[in-house]
C-alpha cells in the first residue's frame, strides 16, 4: 500500500468516527429540541385555555348585563303604553 492510500484510509476512518459521534449527538440535541418544543406548546396550550376561560366568564357578565337591560326596556316599554293609554284616556274625558 502506498502512503497515499493509508493516508485515505486513516482520512475515512477518521472522518467516519466524526460522523459516528455527530449521530450519536444529534438526535439528544434533537431529542433535547423537541422537550424544549413540548414545553413551550404545554406553556401555550395552557395561556390559551386560561384566556378561553376568562373570556368565557366575561361573556357570561355580559350575557347577564345584556339580560338586565332587555328586562329594563320591556318594564319601560310597558310604562310607555300605559302612559299612552293613560293619555288617550285623559284626551277622550277632556274632549267629551
């Protein structure tokens, strides 16, 4: 064997030791990776149900002031037709 091939054999052996520990490492840095992923979507996951639920309470708030004041302007219309009447009645006494 030349030196030349024994140089590009070690070169090989080398280079494929190299690789060796890069795949042994990338899939912890990986693995590492996606924990820090899960984490990060766990952490999301939970701002957003917190939201979801306090904006489920203020729509109830508002559903309950919503239902106050439609009960408000039906106990006013009611007012309004009985003064109405009130006035008609009192128009008709006065005209006769």
């Amino acid at each position: 064997m030349s030196e030349r091939t024994v140089d590009l054999i070690r070169t090989d052996v080398q280079s494929a030791k190299n690789e060796a520990k890069k795949n042994i490492l990338l899939p912890v840095r990986e693995v590492e990776d996606l924990l820090a992923l899960v984490d990060s979507l766990q952490q999301q996951t939970k701002e957003l149900c917190d939201t979801a639920v306090r904006q489920g309470q203020e729509m109830i708030r508002l559903q309950g002031l919503v239902n106050k004041h439609l009960q408000e302007a039906g106990h006013l219309r009611e007012q309004l037709a009985e003064r109405e009447r009130k006035i008609e009645w009192l128009t008709n006494e006065l005209g006769e």
